[in-house]
C-alpha cells in the first residue's frame, strides 16, 4: 500500500512537456516604388471595396499547390493577417499615391466616390507542381463609374503573375509574391488610368 502510494505521488510531479510549435509569421507589404504623385490626374474619389478571396487560399496559412488536383496547407508558415485584409490595405495605398484621384477612401468613408473598385483574388499560392516552382498571384477587377443612383462598369481586367522561385522555401515563396502582387498592382495602377481618361 506504502509502495502504491509513492508511485502515485512520484507520477504526479512529472511534468510531460511539448516543444511549442515553431510558427512563422510573413506580410506581403506590397509598396508602389517611387514617390507619391501628389498632383491627381481625377478630382474624384476612388472607393476600393474589400477584396474578396477565393476559400482556397483565403486563410492565413500559406497554399502549396502540389499536383494537378493536389492542394496543402502550411500550418507553420502563415500570413501575418488574412489575405484579403492585407491585400485590400496595400491596394488602397498604392492607389492613395498614384495620383490618379483626389481621394482614395474604404467603404466606411462618408465621401460619395465617384468611381468603385471591386476585385477577386482567385490565386495567392505556390505552384511547385510547376517546374520549376512558381509564386502564382490571380486578380480579377472591375472598376464602376458612379454616377447619382447609376452604376456602369467602365473597366473589366483579369491579371495574372506567376514569378519563379529561387528555392523551395516559404521565405522565397512570399519574396516571389510580393512581386508578383507588386506586377499585378502596376498594370491595374496603368489600366484604371487609361479606363479614367477615356471618361
């Protein structure tokens, strides 16, 4: 009895201890190179709505695309905040400084836009089915001209960049999106000038 009693008082100060899990964390942070415009090509304001994202690469984790119908989820590398914020605040930024309108704003701004920007990303994701691997980033926009109660869409631009990896790593694989986000963000920046002027 003596001997059963110490056992269980010798099991209860063992301490069973796991390794944390080793996470990391990664932003696109998608910059517009060179100085702001400060002089806009438009007096009117631009409202960029939130992005939408498809739900295969909408989460935080970062997607490996590993076959033709094989799909993976890193659940230790991850997006520092899910894509659609984080793509949809550096959009409003570039926008902001390319001088293309007085005002860039979000949906909760009381300024009446005169244009409306709308999007949807379908591809944020490592293609390493593809030889050699690739950083592939899809957007679809739609730019709306505003006018009273009326709504007409002025511009429609399917965007695709894909960026060869250098290594099979996730550090390499958000390097590789970014500039493919920053390529994608450049030909819109040119589109919604030209699609503008015409108005």
């Amino acid at each position: 009895m003596v001997l059963m009693a110490a056992l269980l008082l010798l099991g209860s100060c063992v301490k069973l201890e796991q390794k944390p899990v080793d996470k990391r964390f990664y932003a696109l942070e998608v910059a517009r190179p060179g100085a702001a415009v400060t002089t806009s090509a438009s007096a009117a304001t631009l409202l960029v709505r939130r992005l939408q994202v498809s739900p295969r690469v909408s989460g935080r984790e970062l997607v490996y695309r590993t076959g033709e119908s094989a799909w993976t989820a890193d659940f230790y590398n991850l997006f520092f905040v899910i894509p659609a914020d984080m793509l949809t605040q550096d959009l409003r930024t570039w926008l902001g400084s390319a001088g293309l309108f007085a005002n860039v704003v979000d949906p909760s701004s009381l300024l009446l836009p005169g244009y409306i920007l709308e999007g949807n990303v379908s591809g944020l994701h490592g293609d390493f089915g593809a030889k050699p691997a690739q950083a592939v980033a899809e957007i679809q926009f739609i730019l709306l001209r505003n006018v009273g109660s009326e709504r007409c869409v002025i511009m429609t631009r399917d965007i695709r960049k894909s960026v060869p990896l250098a290594a099979n790593t996730p550090a390499e694989l958000v390097r590789s999106l970014r500039q493919a986000v920053t390529e994608i963000n450049a030909e819109l920046e040119g589109a919604i000038r030209e699609a503008v002027s015409r108005q």
